[in-house]
C-alpha cells in the first residue's frame, strides 16, 4: 500500500543544531521563519513518492503553527487523509506532520491516529484545525502537483 502523503518514513532523519539559540540561515532567514509556502513544500515532497497508482479521499491540512519538539521550537504542518490499499477499499484516516526549518521543510513523519480519524493527544498534532485539501487528492490520482 502506498500512503505517500507525508509518510516517509526515510526521510525522518533529525538535524543536528547548534549555536546560538535563535539561528540565522545563510541568506538571513531566521531558523523559525513563517513556511509562506508550506503546501507546495508538502505537495513537491509527496510528489517524489506519488506514481498515481493509488487513490486517497478526505484529505486535510492544517495552518502552520508553532510547537516546541524534541530538537526545538519547529513550524509544524499537519495533514490527514484516507488512502485507498491495492484492492482499491479505503483503509482509513491516516495523519502526518511536516516540520519546517528557515521556512523549508525539513522533516516528515506519520502520526498515529485514533479509531475516529483524530491525532493522537500526545502529538503536536492534536489540537490542528485541518481545511480540505483537494490539491493532494488530485496528485494522488495524477502523480503530479
């Protein structure tokens, strides 16, 4: 089964930072910069795995907010969407957090869910007011953003 969306699991490697406590980037942008485009970000990383072979439904995403993580303060976006498996029946809602670095993003992960399709309380995820999200239905279906 493919859930492409946000669920690369390789791609969960964490940065090692160091240095003063507010980082500046190389071109001045600071380390917490606002993600202005946090849905191309999403939607080109998603892209590297989609092949339009699968379909997803429901999908959602939330505003970029600021949480504190393990390797700090991080600009976090959460998605959720329902995938369909090989068979083609749809297995569920399934979640995913972007973490954003200098307004980029930098790390994805999957986030468990609960049996009613909601973040689990324990993840930066749990208090997101998810929108809809049609662009990353049609790139599951098309393979392209």
């Amino acid at each position: 089964m493919r859930s492409a969306i946000l669920t690369a699991a390789g791609l969960l490697g964490s940065f090692a930072i160091s240095g003063c406590a507010t980082p500046v980037g190389p071109d001045g942008a600071a380390a917490n910069a606002y993600p202005k485009d946090y849905k191309a970000d999403i939607l080109a990383m998603a892209a590297q795995y989609a092949d339009g072979s699968y379909r997803i439904k429901d999908a959602g995403i939330s505003e970029p907010m600021l949480k504190k993580l393990p390797q700090g303060e991080r600009y976090v976006v959460c998605a959720r969407f329902n995938p369909a498996g090989k068979d083609g029946k749809y297995l569920g809602m399934k979640g995913g957090v972007g973490i954003f670095w200098f307004g980029k993003l930098d790390q994805v992960a999957e986030l468990p869910m609960d049996e009613r399709g909601k973040p689990d309380s324990s993840n930066p995820c749990s208090d997101a007011v998810y929108r809809p999200f049609p662009e990353a239905e049609r790139l599951a279906s098309s393979g392209h953003p």
